[in-house]
C-alpha cells in the first residue's frame, strides 16, 4: 500500500511501523545522519537569513520573527489542525501551548547562558508586546469560557477566526515597524563580513534548509524513542521528554546555529515569532477546522507555566537598559521550563505534546 508524503509526514503510526522493524545499529545510523542533516540545514538557513537581511536591508531580528519562525512553526500547525480535523482537538492546543513554553523556557533560556543576547529595543518593545499579549489573550478568553460555559469550555471557530485575523495583522505590522525604524530597528546587530548571496540564492538556502531540519526532525524523533523503548525507558518518559523535545526541535537547531555563527538575535526573533504564531496560528488555524475543548489541567498547570515564562521574557526586556539579557535570566528561564517538566511527573498531569 503505498502512502502520500503528507501521511509520512503527519501519522505517527506510521513512522513507528517503519523503525519498529529495524535493527538497532540501523537507527543509531539514521539518528546520526539525521543530526548531522539538521546541523547542515539549520546553518544554510542561517546564512541565508543574515545574507537576505544584507540585500534587503531587512534587520535580521525580523527575518527570524517572521520567514525563520514561520517555517518552523509551519510543521506544528500542519499537524494541529490535521489531529483536530480527526478528532484529536486535545493535542492541537498542547502542541500551541507546549510549544510556547519550551521555545521561551527551553531554547531562549539555553540562548541566554551560552551567548550574549541583544536586546533590540525598537523591535522587543513592539513584538514582544504581540508576544505575550496573544498568549494572555488565550488565557483570557479560557478564563472566561470556563466561567460561562456549563461544560467544558470550548474554544469556538469564531475564535480561531479572530486568532487568524490577529495574526495577519502582526505579519503586517512587524514588516512596518521594519520598514519605519530604521537604524533602531537593527539595533544589536553585527556587520556581515564579505559580499552577501543573490537573494535568489538566499531564500534557496533558507527554504532548503527548513526543509532540512523539518524532515530530519521528524525522522530522528521516532528512531530515538524507538532506542529508548528497547532500553526498557517507560513510555511516558519518551512522551514527555523526546516526543515534546522533537516538536521544538527545529527552533533549537536554528538557535544553536545563531549562536555558533555570531547572530543571536535571529533566535530572539525566531523565539518570539514562533511563540506569536503558535497562539495565534497553530491554535486560531486548528480551531477554525474544528472547535478546541480546553481540558481542566490547562486552568491548574499549562496556562500558568506558559505565562509565569512569557511575563518573565517581558520583564527581562524592560531591565536590560544596558543592550543586553543577562545570563542569570537565561538561568531563571531554563530552570522555570525543568521546574515545569519534573512537575509534570510529580503531579502526574497529562502532557500537553
């Protein structure tokens, strides 16, 4: 029987009949070519950005807010919308809100301690309201269902509308904030050493390396959970740790490519457009095509992780006068995303990847 490359790319089933029957030394094999695919892919997509901001006079901080972010948010709202569309609503809103906690948490954090992160006022002080304004938005509106619905509160397709809608409007604006600030919306930002590629060039590389790093993501995650499985590691704990490690995989890839080339604010725009868009397009597309039950451990657990991170990301904006997030905050973030993780298995609270 043969399969659609949407069907290999979205059932996980799938994907496990496929390593269940390999030997390990072949998935040790397909884990190591798939990192070293995603090393490749995730630094052609990073020259290409700081090349494409050359030529275009873009700031680099918007490229990876928009083009970098959109990329590697695109494979979670792919699979959001099609688990709601087949009835599986549950993991399109942990996958948005999962997703939000380990890009601020995990990969910003982890950003934070290895390099020295530019804080770019003109841009931070405009997306990153959008950023945690969404996400509060999210809250808010769950709050108020709760409180007004006799049952489980839903999140509706007028909703996910409104979310769609939000959404275009930030795309627009942040290429006008761009576009307006000029000197102060590059901010931070190193000069490139050298002639920059042809744009056509650029977004080759760009576009090939996202494909890069989605498809060997997608790969390495089930090889991986496989090993883990025949060394006796309980299935939860692979949920958990690889399965919710995987989704965010690609962000990750991209920041340590940022870092390791000199460009970290392309991960300050990637984390803080990704977080943008996995509120308002992954969980606004996944309710447009099907209403999103919000399950009670979201109200006690996901929601409060999720803003503690993001209002903390805020207020490490507004302190930094001197141009730069500190280490320590890199510290906090981290360690706010292992507190989030071990108490997922102190309280036994069911995951939301």
């Amino acid at each position: 029987m043969e399969h659609s490359l949407i069907e290999w790319f979205t059932n996980e089933a799938l994907l496990h009949e496929v390593v269940v029957d390999l030997p390990t030394f072949a998935l040790l094999g397909i884990i190591a070519v798939a990192i070293l695919l995603l090393s490749k892919g995730a630094d052609w997509m990073i020259d290409g950005v700081v090349d494409l901001a050359e030529r275009t006079g873009m700031p680099r901080i918007v490229i990876g807010a928009t083009i970098v972010s959109l990329g590697t948010t695109m494979p979670e709202a792919f699979v959001s919308v099609m688990a709601a569309w087949m009835g599986n609503p549950g993991l399109a809103l942990g996958n948005g809100v999962g997703s939000i906690i380990a890009d601020t948490g995990l990969i910003f954090g982890l950003t934070c301690i290895l390099a020295t992160v530019p804080v770019n006022r003109f841009i931070l002080d405009r997306t990153g309201w959008v950023q945690v304004g969404s996400a509060t938005l999210l809250v808010a509106i769950g709050v108020t269902l709760l409180l007004i619905s006799s049952g489980e509160p839903v999140i509706g397709r007028p909703i996910g509308v409104l979310f769609l809608c939000l959404l275009a409007g930030y795309l627009y604006l942040t290429y006008y904030w761009a576009t307006k600030g000029g000197s102060a919306a590059a901010e931070g930002q190193e000069e490139s050493v050298g002639e920059p590629r042809n744009v056509v060039l650029c977004w080759v590389m760009i576009i090939g390396g996202l494909f890069l790093v989605i498809m060997s993501a997608r790969v390495l995650i089930p090889a991986a959970s496989e090993i883990a499985a025949r060394m006796g590691v309980p299935e939860d704990v692979i949920a958990a740790t690889m399965v919710a490690f995987g989704t965010s995989l690609p962000e990750l890839m991209t920041a340590i490519a940022a870092v390791r080339k000199g460009h970290p604010e392309i991960t300050v725009g990637n984390v803080v457009g990704a977080d943008v868009l996995n509120c308002l397009f992954v969980i606004g597309a996944a309710a447009t095509a099907k209403p999103l039950a919000i399950p009670p451990n979201f109200f006690y657990f996901h929601f409060p992780a999720m803003l503690i991170i993001l209002w903390s990301f805020r207020l490490f904006i507004s302190m930094n006068k001197e141009g730069a997030f500190r280490r320590w905050q890199g510290v906090w973030l981290l360690s706010t995303y292992a507190v989030y993780v071990i108490l997922q298995y102190a309280l036994n609270v069911e995951r939301v990847h």
